[in-house]
C-alpha cells in the first residue's frame, strides 16, 4: 500500500519538479482526453506543448502573449501570498486598457514622446483604482475580495461594451463597435525591428526581477509573506496586515493595468469587444506554475502562452476547437495542485504489515 | 397593469431565481461542512452542457437533468480529491474547478452551439393552471418545487437531524468532530457531492428550462452570485430563499427594461445591475454585522489532514 | 518484574508488555499496569514520558507495537476510540473536543455513538447534572461558559455512557483550587461507584489527595509503582524527572527599582468573537522586578498580552507608559524599538511563523533593536548570525539557523523565541505562559532566563495560569479575573487558598480594587 508521511521541511527537489511532473501529467491526460473525444490526441498535444518551441518564428509570438501573463502573475503571486484573493485580474486589465485609451483618444490629434509614458501612467492607474474598490472592502468592511473583484470583471467588461458601441465608437469606423486606431506616438515600440517583440516585453522580464528583489531581500516582501502565513505573528511582529491588503491588492492592480495598456497600444492598437481574451484568469495559472514566485512566473507564462500559440496551431492541424486550449489550462491547475503534494509528503510504497 | 402581464412578470421571477437558488443551497450544504468551493461556476456549467447534449442525444430532458446532476457530481469529486484528499488550497482548487468548467462545457459544446432542445416544461397537467393566478402556483417545472422543497428539506435537516448535526459539527471544529471520532473527510465528501449535484441541476436549468439552446458560457457568472448569496444568507437555507428571490427580481427587472426599451439607461449597464447589486448585498451585510464572522463556519475553506 | 496481580477479582484494565514506537522515538516501553474496578490509578510523568501515547491507546486513537490489553481478565483488542466506549472506556481529553458555537446539548449529543431523542437526552442529562450536584444549563452556548464547565460537558458525555473506566488527562491544568476541589468531589463519587479512574498528571500534590496507587512513567518506561499516600513527594518527583531538582537562584534586589512599565485604567474591548473586555487595568512594573499575573485560561490574559506589545492600540497614549514615554498609541514595532519585548502564549503562528526559518523567525521582531534589516534591506548575513548566536546562547536544538520552526520540539522553540527576546535586552519583557507545554529541563533554564534578566535591571511581567510557577518566579502577584486585574501583593504574604479564591472570581470585589 501507499504510505503518506508528512514531511517535516518541504522537500527542495520537488518544489522545483513538481511543476514540471505537473506538466508532464497534463500532457499524458490530454492525449487521452482529447483522443477519447475523438480527436487525434498525440498530434494536439504535440501541438500544443511541443510546436511553439520548436518553430523558431513562433517564438515572437509566445514572447508577446507571455508578456501580459507574466506581469499579472506577478501582482497576482505576491497577493496569493499575502491570502489576498484577487482573481479579478481581468478587470483591472481591462480597466487600465481603457483609462490608457482614454488618454489616447484625448490625445488623439497630438504629437510627443510623452503621450505613451502618460497612458501608461493612465493605465497602471486604472487598474489600480478598480483593484481599489474590493481592497477597501476587505479592509473596511470585511467583504470577501474574492467575489467582489471577481463581480467587478463583469461590470469591467460591460463597462467596455458599453464605450466602444456608443461614447467612444470610432466615427469613421463604419459603425463597427471599435475605437479609433492609435497614432503612432500612442503605440508601444517594438524591440526588434520587423518582429511583433514590443517593449512589454523586456518591461516583463524587468519587472519580474524587481518582483524578485521585492520579495527576497525588502522588509516589505518579507511582509507580504508573514502576513500570509501567520497573520496573528505579522501583527505580533509590528506588519499591518490592512496595510499590505491595500498594497497587494494595488500592486496587483496596477500591473494588471499595465498588462492591459501595453495590449491595447500594442498587438491590438486600438479596443474592441474582443479586447478581454482572459489573461487575468489565465494569470492566475501563470502564478501557481510559478509556485508564487517572481522567476518561475516567467517559465509559467512562457509555458501557457506557448498553449494559446499551440493551442492556434492544432486548431489547424488537428481541427482542435479553441475551447480545448482552456482546458488543457485548466487541467495543467488540476495537475499542479495535486502535484503540489509531492512537496509535502513523502510517497512510498510499501507492504502492508501483517 | 392586467393580472396577465403580472403573472407573467412572477414566471420570470421564479424561474430567474430557481438555478441560483439551487446552487447556492448545494454550497450552503458543503460550507456547512466546512468546505468553500468556489466552482460553483465551473459545475453549473459542466451540469448545464451535459444536460444538454444528453437532452439533445436522447430526447429526454428527464434524462438530460440526471446527467447534469452525475455531472455536477463528477465535478466535485475532483474538487474533492484535490482539495480533502490532497489537502490543495481550497481557494485554487475551486478557481481552477471553475476554469476547467468553461473550457469543458465551450469544448463539449462547441458541436451544439444555436442548437435547440424542448425545454423543460410544467410537472402538473395544465388544466391546473389555466387561470393565470392558478399559473404562479402550477404552472412551474419540477426543478422550481424541488428548489422549494430543498430550502425546507435542508433547514429541517441542518437544524434537527442527527446527521445535519454532525455535519455543522464537522464545519465547526474539524479537529474535535474528528477525535470524537467522525469521519470528517468522508462527510466533507458527501457535503460536496451534494453541492456538486445542486450546482449540476442549477446549470442545467439554464440550458434545459430558462434557454433551451446552448450557447457558450451561458451561466454567465450566476454561480459567482450564487456563492455570494450564502454569505448573504449567513448560511440559512430560509434566507437564501430571500436572496436568491430578490436577485431574481434584480434579474427580471433587467429583462422587463430591456424588452421595455429603456432608452436612458443602455443596456450594457443594465447587464451590470446584477453584479453591481451583489457588491452592494456584500457591502450592506458588513456593515449590519459588527460582531465579526460569527455566522461563518468556524473552520470554513481550512484544509484538514488527520495523520 | 512488573507482572499484574493475580487477584480474585480481576482486574478492570490491566495492559502487559506495552510498546509504541514513533520513528525516531520510542514513546512506550514494555509498559504494563492494572486497575481494579473502582480504583482510582495515577499515571505520572513529564511531559513526553509516554503518557499521551500510552492512553491514546488505551482510548483506541493508536494502535500498540507490541504487548497485549485486558479488559475485566479477557483479552481485548481496541481498534478505535468508538470500540474503547463499547467496551466502557470514557475518556476527557486535555483539550476539550467541543464545538463553541454550538449549545450544551448538542455537544453532548455529539458524544454520543448513538442517537437520542432530544428530550429524552435532556432528561437523561438532567438526572447526571442532578446526581452528581454538576451546575451545567444544557441551553448555553459553549463559547459563554467558563473552562470548568466546559470539562463538565465532557465528563457528562462519559458518564451517558456509563463507563466502567474513565481517563481523565491533566484535568486540572486550567481549573482553579475550587474547581479542582468540587472535581476531586465528583471524582470520588464515581469511583465509589465502582468505576475505575485513570488519572493522568504531573502535580504530585493532586495525586496525593485523590489516587489510590500510581504508575509513573519515564522516557516511555515504567520506573515504578507506587502508593502516593505513603509515599513522598520528593521520591515521586524525583523518580519522574529521574535528578535532583534544580532550584531557581534568586539574587534579590530587595526594594525594587524605578517604575519601567505603568499602565493607567487601560479598558479595551474583547477580540471577537469570544474575547474578554479588559476594565480599567492598572499596575506598574519597576525595574529588577518580576510581577507575576495570575488567572484561569480566559479571563482577559490575550487582551492584555496583545495590548501591551502593540497589536492593538490603547485608547489614550498615556494609558501605558514605557520609562515615562507614553506609548499606548505606538504600534507594535515602535514599542519594542523603546524597548517593550512581549513573548505570547502561542508560539506557532503568533510568536513564531512555523514555516519560516528560525533565521526569518529571528527577523520578526528583532529587526526594531538589531540591525537586521537597515532602511528594508534585509541583510542575510546579519540575521544569520543573530538567529545562530541567539541558538548559541539559550543552547537551542536544531539542526540550525535554516530549520524550520515547526521542526523543533515545543521546548526549543519556546527557547528560541524567549532567546529571541532577552537577546535585544529589552526594558520590559512581558511574556505569557513561558513554559507551556516545555519539558522540565527548558522550563528550568527559562526561568532562569527570566530572573536573571529582572537582575540586570529589566522589568519583566510574567502571565501564567501555573501558580506554582508564579509563586517561584514572581515578587508579587497579581490576578486577572474577567478582565480585571487585581492590586498586586508580595508573594511572601499571600496564601494558595487565597490566591484561589481570588481566580475564580469568588472576591470580585476585591479583586476588581485597584492599585
């Protein structure tokens, strides 16, 4: 029979593998999932996890759709690990699209290198206020943040519709629902000439570093995590947990802001109702596959902006519905969290004693 | 107003309210237990496209209710494991029952997207309910009156059965239910089972009665609200019956000024009145309670291992 | 050898040859005992002698390695705790298997293996509450009732079942002298009955009172049986804790020093939802002092602990006051930079983060007085070395610095975390429950800890439920009951009875007069 024992320090090998066993799994029940609905499971696995690496042209691509899951996650993480519930990224991400955009269309007839730097203040500031609203009513009042900023999505979305089919529809736009398209001093610089390799991405990696030194060698981060841990001992210990909720639940915000304004003066340069592709959920994938911290979050965003560029590519070669690639997001949390155990427990077999 | 247009009016209220109100009570049941499952969304929607395609498939929406239930169940067990078994965060493992709900229900779906079944229709013979009064007593699906019978069913069991005893007891103190000797994960299991069945049915009174059509992501976040209503309800099946009405007067409300053609108020805002209303619900019972989280079970979303 | 006794009667529970291993310890060795039907029998030890393990056994919470158990001359297994109440076993644990925001009733019914009718088990209940004169309204709430009548829940439960052999484990570590009293009463009347009483616990004196012959245990093994009555107390301690006892060296600067912590009518609301409202507590403590504040579990003692290290604030800045400096509304890392230490009762999780490191856990609240952390940045190396030398000094052990703190044995944490506070010399040092659940050996050295650093001029304020702690330790003794504290008098001049009488709560007036 199995024998469970608790470990007594969590193991330090499988802290870093079991991401990758977590994978692994995915991987295997996927080709029996999707092979079991009919579809040709091996090729859509290998389309999924394998292609994106190993098409070189593809690698642009995964860096784009990695940059905004990165910058979520890390908000996201160092909120998780302070018990900060906010999984109501995709709002915040929207609303820092559209305070940025909001400054693009003010702008709109005029020219200089500071209107960019000014939406992306617009848009780290709109996240930040809607993340806001769920922190001060956790802090206030003792309302779960969980619900409220998840509720706040869906009000974030409407808000959307709402401004690009009336207020802010572009005029000569032939009544699609769209706003106008940004001029150029209103769209983030690519990185490397010809590619799609825009600024967001290096500013992801930075900030991951920064998330890192943030988190490993600040008195802040050291917060964050006593905080989490041992609420009653972060008090004891002269940390203000009402204070790291509202920086948390800012800092997480106003990265998800970010992610948002660098999306819409970036791949998409302009906002549709097409806008919110679910990053902020998705985000929250990134930061478990990171095991909430600052450097795995980049392998983890890396790994599931690889499945939405896969997940594009077995659509063609497989006919795999879109629907599948969230899914197989879905499945890979499943995994990490059961693999999560590994960390905590030593497995073993042994013969049951007579 | 003619009594027409007001009944009418409560048929949509009833049936506006009824899947909320059954998934809430599933979860009312497991955080009870102790036990927060935030997937509530995830196993509506899983419930909702089984009960379809099986109604589809086979005719029967008999059949496809009871597929929405086995797969509201099924649901909940991998919560189950991941979470009782496996000990994992309660609060991940419910987004992540979520997220997979929304990729399984579009990719099961995907094949039956604008298809439609025969809906769900009145369990009693409809001479009962030709006068148009005699319709708001009669005239609804068996899922309204199970609904109904529930909230009592369930308050009778919370309060003044042995077993519901022990369950409260399990969400109360899991390490004292535990030493007296109870079986505390088996009973969170059931707990969430039954939640996991509630949720199923609740979903699939979305695509079986409410629309008989499946469309992607059609439960739009109801299960979200409906985890906000148990908090509204301090975990009291009678005033989740309240709740859940009262949202669904929010709901028809919404309905009646969209088909109205309110012109100044557009309609994405109007799309916004229900979550907006949950905020504040929150918001108001916070600010009654000054006691603290007294109502909560005290061992709520807390992982328990007995080795 | 320690074979059980042929007697013509047979024994009620007689174990032979018992022994459980954990890895890496072994808890019982080769343990056998009996007790006759209506005896009352001791089992006595140190904490980690064996003897959780050893009646977790019994009870059918484990399993033994080895060895076998009768029951009444017949050879039993006892598979699980709901075997061990079939068989007649009742057991009332240290700490109680109740649920707080349930009634009375419903936690008894809780305990039962089978269901009862409501009504019926009201009447039966009321008929046990009457017999045996227990004061217990079924209707209450637990979380209302005070921790005497919480035990009484638990012996009712037992006694529904009508048990051949109740456990009774360290019963009386949160009771009061009364309570105690009308316990030992109740007691009695069931073993008169006929019902076999294990009584576990390490205070001599209780044994001597109430047992008829005792078992005592050491590092898991059984070092002798004895009659407590005729028996002496210093052979018996000595057999348990197997040396001499340490004596605690005082040097007495008689006449205490300058007032180094004053607190002035300090009223605070309970924590919710079941806290104490501390009233109008005043007292002072002076320098080269160590005030000891007694008071059964409850009564206001987390209130005072939280409002004295800043978790919570004061009401006015001058309330409490530190060498002078009002700091009633300073938070919590601002009162131990001015030198206000304060170690809780709570070690994981509240003194200590289980899951940090102790070289992190050192980081939590030295980094006011020591450079552990100049403007944010933590520097790894000092707090490194801060963590090791506070395990260098207070001879901690653990593997080091990078252990986890839920690695270590409650002892060494709490010597640790004592370490972590006196290595900052603080001017006060408020500390609850020092050596809770530490074995003899760390208690020893913590309280030595203590008197020394009260020698080097600190006040130090000691909490604690254990009187005969505090009347070792203290200079004077205050008491809290129901969030008032009382005037603190020398210890030299109060008797036990009447430090008793003052924590139930019996003299409230008195004890609510204030300095």
């Amino acid at each position: 029979m199995l024998e469970w024992r608790r470990r007594r320090e969590p193991s330090l090998p499988m802290l870093a593998l079991s991401p990758l066993i977590a994978i692994a799994l995915t991987m295997a029940l996927g080709m029996i999932v999707f092979t079991a609905m009919g579809y040709d499971g091996f090729h859509a696995v290998g389309s999924i996890f394998l292609t994106p690496f190993l098409e070189p042209q593809r690698w642009a691509d995964i860096g784009v759709k990695a940059a905004p899951l990165v910058m979520i996650a890390l908000g996201l993480a160092i909120g998780f690990r302070a018990n900060v519930w906010n999984i109501g990224a995709e709002g915040q991400y929207v609303m820092g699209a559209i305070a940025g955009t909001g400054v693009a269309l003010l702008t709109y007839q005029m020219t200089g290198w500071w209107i960019l730097p000014a939406m992306v203040l617009a848009g780290i500031l709109g996240g930040m206020a809607w993340a806001a609203i769920p922190a001060f009513l956790r802090v206030r009042l003792q309302v779960s943040e969980i619900l409220t900023s998840l509720m706040l999505t869906y009000v974030a979305v409407q808000f959307l519709y709402f401004l690009v089919r009336g207020p802010w529809k572009d005029p000569d736009g032939f009544n699609f629902p769209q706003t106008r398209m940004f001029t150029a001093d209103q769209t983030l610089p690519t990185v490397l000439e010809g590619t799609l390799v825009h600024l967001g991405i290096p500013a992801a990696l930075l900030l991951a570093l920064v998330a890192w030194l943030l988190m490993e060698k600040t008195t802040a981060g050291y917060a964050v995590k006593v905080v989490g841990l041992a609420p009653a001992a972060a008090r004891h210990g002269g940390f203000s947990a009402e204070r790291t909720t509202w920086a948390t639940m800012l800092l997480s915000g106003g990265l998800a802001g970010l992610a948002g304004l660098f999306e819409a003066a970036g791949p998409f340069g302009q906002l549709t109702p097409q806008f919110p592709i679910g990053y902020g959920f998705t985000a929250i994938i990134v930061a478990f596959l990171g095991r909430l911290h600052p450097l795995g979050i980049v392998f983890g965003g890396i790994v599931l902006a690889a499945t939405y560029v896969g997940g594009e590519i077995a659509q063609s070669t497989v006919r795999l519905p879109q629907a599948a690639t969230g899914m197989f997001q879905a499945l890979l949390l499943f995994m990490l969290l059961a693999t999560d155990v590994l960390v905590r427990w030593r497995i073993s077999w042994k013969r049951r004693a007579a | 107003m003619t009594s027409a247009i007001l009944v009418s009016i409560l048929m949509t209220l009833v049936a506006a309210s009824t899947p909320i109100l059954l998934a809430a009570l599933g979860e009312l049941v497991a955080e009870k237990a102790g036990v927060l499952n935030l997937g509530v969304e995830g196993m509506m929607l899983c419930g909702a496209v089984a009960g379809f395609a099986v109604a589809f498939s086979s005719g029967s929406t008999t059949l496809g209710l009871f597929a929405a239930l086995l797969a509201g169940v099924a649901t909940a067990m991998v919560f189950a494991v991941l979470a009782l078994s496996l000990n994992a965060n309660q609060v991940a493992t419910g987004l992540a029952l979520t997220i997979f709900g929304i990729g399984a229900s579009s990719l099961i779906g995907a094949g039956f997207v604008g298809r439609t079944i025969p809906r769900l229709g009145p369990i009693f013979p409809a001479a009962l309910s030709e006068h148009p009064w005699l319709r708001v007593v009669f005239g609804h699906d068996i899922l309204v009156y199970l609904s109904l019978a529930l909230v009592i069913g369930i308050g009778f069991f919370l309060r003044r059965t042995r077993p519901g005893l022990i369950l409260r007891a399990v969400g109360e103190n899991d390490a004292s239910a535990h030493a007296i000797g109870y079986p505390v994960i088996a009973i969170r299991y059931a707990a969430v089972a039954f939640g996991g069945a509630l949720a199923g049915l609740g979903g699939a009174y979305f695509s079986l009665a409410l629309t008989p059509m499946w469309a992607d992501r059609l439960t739009a976040g109801r299960g979200w609200i409906a985890l906000a209503l148990v908090v509204f309800s301090a975990w009291r099946p009678g005033r989740l019956l309240v709740g859940a009405y009262l949202f669904g007067a929010v709901a028809t409300l919404e309905l009646q000024a969209k088909a109205a053609g309110v012109s100044f108020l557009a309609p994405e805002v109007l799309a916004m009145a229900p979550y907006l209303a949950t905020i504040a619900v929150l918001t108001m019972m916070s600010l009654g309670r000054r006691t603290g989280r007294l109502d909560a079970p005290a061992c709520l979303g807390k992982p328990f291992s007995a080795v | 050898m320690n074979q059980p006794r042929e007697q013509i009667v047979p024994s009620r529970l007689a174990l032979a040859h018992i022994s459980k291993s954990f890895p890496g310890v072994k808890a019982n060795e080769d343990i056998s005992l009996s007790i006759a039907p209506g005896e009352i029998h001791a089992l006595l030890g140190e904490n980690g002698a064996g003897k959780s393990t050893l009646v977790k056994i019994i009870y059918g919470v484990q399993q033994a390695d080895e060895g076998t158990i009768s029951w009444n001359g017949e050879p039993v297994a006892i598979p699980s705790p709901k075997a061990a109440r079939k068989l007649g076993i009742g057991m009332v644990f240290q700490h109680f298997s109740l649920f707080d925001a349930m009634t009375v009733i419903e936690n008894i019914a809780l305990g039962l293996d089978e269901a009862v009718d409501r009504e019926e088990l009201k009447a039966r209940v009321a008929a046990i509450l009457e017999s045996y004169s227990l004061p217990l309204d079924p209707d209450r709430e637990v979380h209302t009732l005070s921790v005497g009548e919480r035990q009484r829940i638990e012996i009712v439960r037992c006694l529904l079942q009508k048990p051949k052999l109740l456990i009774m484990d360290e019963p009386t570590s949160v009771l009061t002298p009364q309570e105690v009293e009308r316990l030992f009463s109740t007691l009695r009347q069931i073993a008169a009955e006929g019902c076999s009483i294990l009584y576990i616990s390490h205070k001599l004196s209780e044994i001597r009172a109430l047992c008829d012959s005792a078992t005592i245990l050491r590092a898991g093994r059984v070092v002798a049986t004895c009659d407590p009555k005729v028996e002496t107390t210093k052979r018996m301690a000595e057999l348990m804790i197997g040396a001499e006892l340490r004596k605690i060296e005082h040097s007495k600067t008689a006449g205490a020093g300058a007032v180094r912590l004053s607190v002035t009518g300090l009223s605070l609301p309970g924590e919710p939802p079941f806290g104490t409202d501390l009233e109008a507590v005043s007292f002072v403590a002076r320098a080269g002092e160590i005030l000891g504040i007694a008071g059964v579990a409850g009564n206001g003692q987390a209130e005072l602990l939280t409002a004295l290290s800043g978790e919570r604030l004061a009401p006015g800045p001058a309330t409490i006051q530190l060498d002078g400096k009002a700091i009633g509304q300073e938070g919590a890392g601002a009162r131990r930079a001015l030198g206000l230490a304060c170690v809780p009762e709570e070690r994981n999780g509240h003194a200590a983060v289980p899951d940090f490191s102790l070289a992190d856990n050192g980081l939590l609240t030295a980094r006011h007085r020591v450079p552990l952390a100049p403007h944010g940045w933590i520097s790894r190396g000092s707090v490194k070395r801060f963590a090791d030398s506070v395990i260098k000094l207070f001879d901690v052990r653990t593997t080091g610095y990078g252990a986890l703190a839920r690695s270590l044995s409650g002892g060494n944490l709490q010597k640790f975390i004592m370490g972590r506070e006196i290595g900052q010399q603080p001017a006060v040092l408020v500390v609850s429950q020092p050596t809770w659940g530490v074995d003899a050996g760390a208690a020893a050295a913590i309280r030595q800890e203590l008197v020394d650093l009260a020698a080097k001029g600190s006040a130090v304020v000691v909490i604690s439920q254990d009187l005969d702690e505090l009347l070792e330790l203290a200079d004077r003794l205050s008491v809290i009951n129901e969030g008032r504290l009382s005037a603190p008098r020398p210890v030299a001049s109060l008797g036990i009875d009447e430090i008793g009488l003052m924590m139930g709560g019996v003299h409230g007036a008195e004890a609510a007069a204030h300095a």
